[in-house]
C-alpha cells in the first residue's frame, strides 16, 4: 500500500460503523449455500496465498460454512512445538509486530506510538506487575491460520471482555490510529505460570465477527456490551489448566494476540525479529528469571 493512502484510509475508518459491518460478515461467514461458500473459501484461497496442503482438509465441500475453512484445524505435525520448558512459543501464526519491554506502563504500537498497558487490560489490579517485564505483539492476516494457542503451561485465573471498537488491526492502520489496542474491543486472559504470571489479550478487528475461547465457547459478538470480568478456580473440577501448545481460542477472521510476562522476565532473550514471520509453537522468547 502507497504510504501516500494510509492516512486516508484510516481517517475513513474512524466513520464507519465498525459493529454493523462486523454483524453482516458475521452472517456471509456462516453462510451455508454451498456455490456461495464455496467460491468465497476459494477466492481467499487464491488472493491470499492459503497453503491448502497443510490443512487437514483441502475440500472446500468439506466446511459446512466458511467460517469453518477459515478457523479450521490443521494436519499433524503441521506446527512442530518447541518442548524446551525455558522458552515460550508463538502462540499463533502472524506476524511479529512489536516486541520489547513495558515501559513506564507503556507498549510500543509503531514508530512513535504508544498504549497504556492498564488500559489495555482495563485497569486490571494486577496490571502492574507487568511493568517492566517482556511484550510482543502479533498481527494475524487473513492467510494465517487462526487458532490461538498457549505459549507455555498455564492456569487461567481470570478474563476480562472489554467491548470497544473495531478499527482495523492492519499495519497501516497501528501507525496512524492512537492507543488502538486499547480502543478496540478485546477479551484479556490471566493465567499463572511456573514463570509467574502471564497476560495473552485476544484484539477484535474490523470484520473480526467472533472471538471464541476453548472453555467458554464463543466470547464475541455479544449484545450485552457491557465489560465484564470471569474468575476461575485454580484448582478441582472448574479449573481451566492448559498445557503448552494446547488450542486456547479462535478469531473468526484476522486480527491480533499481544502477550506479556512479569517484570522479573526482563532479562530474556527474544528469539524473533519485527517483522519476521511466525508460526504457532516455534520459539519466541527464551526465559531468564531474574534472581
């Protein structure tokens, strides 16, 4: 994109009735009219470079809707993980965006933009332990396999929806729209690890038409949009304990996963560049645990 367009074009999404459009993807995406479904998964396919080979099935006749094709699964052993307990893995397919430390409560967007990590959390009590401690952000585009997945063994312990709005999450936009992370409507997961605790925040996106996690089923979109706050027990039955690499939520079309550790993981090694490519369950960050 000419870099003469983008203010333009995110100017123009500041009108548009993000929620609206949204709810009529939302619809075309659960659409079960074969000829239709089946000419979107195949248009897609081709405009965005989509490795069929790698899915589990390559079958267009095979997805009931396309919002099917696009969460669906991939084949065994298409993500090999990394098992090394001291490094975390991507916890999804994108684009390392961002990376670095939170500093002074803040994460880097883009050049020369920054978010409160607070807000982005939505003031959670515990935001502040993680000022400090490592951030990375991912851009998933509508290519990428979109399954979210668990960085390392975790708990959860609590979630937080934040409803917002739906700006685009695309490049173009996180350089020229303030604190949009912490704009956009999102759903914040706190989970205890052995490495203490960790921050994985699901980021709704214009055309993003659903947010689902594995043990709550789909998260948006809601009619009550109002934030709310879920608790889980951290131990018996109702506890939520995923082990790494285990599928923890989906998007229902692209969008962005930001996750952050402690401040006393300050001192570890980043295993990515910006703007490499990543793949769920390659390394990304090797701990060190300051003493």
């Amino acid at each position: 994109m000419s870099p003469m367009l983008e203010p333009g074009l995110a100017a123009l999404q500041r009108i548009l009735p993000h929620h609206a459009l949204s709810r009529l993807v939302f619809w075309l995406m659960r659409c079960r009219y074969r000829p239709l479904k089946n000419a979107l998964i195949r248009l897609l396919s081709r405009v965005f470079h989509i490795n069929l080979e790698e899915a589990a099935s390559a079958n267009p006749d095979d997805y009931p809707h396309f919002n099917a094709f696009f969460t669906r699964a991939l084949k065994d052993g298409a993500r090999p993980l990394n098992t090394d307990p001291a490094v975390w893995v991507s916890p999804a397919d994108g684009t390392l965006s961002e990376h670095g430390l939170l500093q002074q409560g803040q994460a880097l967007q883009a050049k020369g933009r920054h978010y409160s990590f607070a807000a982005l959390c939505g003031h959670a009590p515990w935001a502040d332990a993680f000022h400090g401690g490592p951030f990375a952000t991912i851009y998933l585009s509508p290519r990428d396999y979109h399954r979210v997945h668990m960085p390392c063994d975790g708990v959860l312990k609590e979630t937080r929806y934040i409803p917002g709005r739906l700006f685009s999450v695309a490049p173009y936009t996180t350089r020229h729209i303030d604190r949009l992370f912490a704009r956009n409507e999102r759903l914040v997961c706190l989970f205890d690890t052995e490495h203490g605790p960790l921050v994985l925040v699901m980021v709704g996106a214009m055309l993003v038409s659903g947010i689902e996690t594995v043990w709550e089923g789909v998260i948006t979109p809601r009619v009550d949009k109002t934030p709310h706050t879920r608790r889980y027990s951290e131990t018996g039955e109702k506890q939520v304990a995923l082990k790494k690499g285990e599928e923890l939520g989906r998007f229902n079309m692209g969008s962005t996963v930001i996750l952050a550790g402690p401040d006393n993981l300050a001192e570890s090694q980043w295993l990515k560049e910006n703007g490499q490519p990543l793949r769920m369950g390659e390394g990304l960050l090797h701990i060190h645990t300051a003493s």
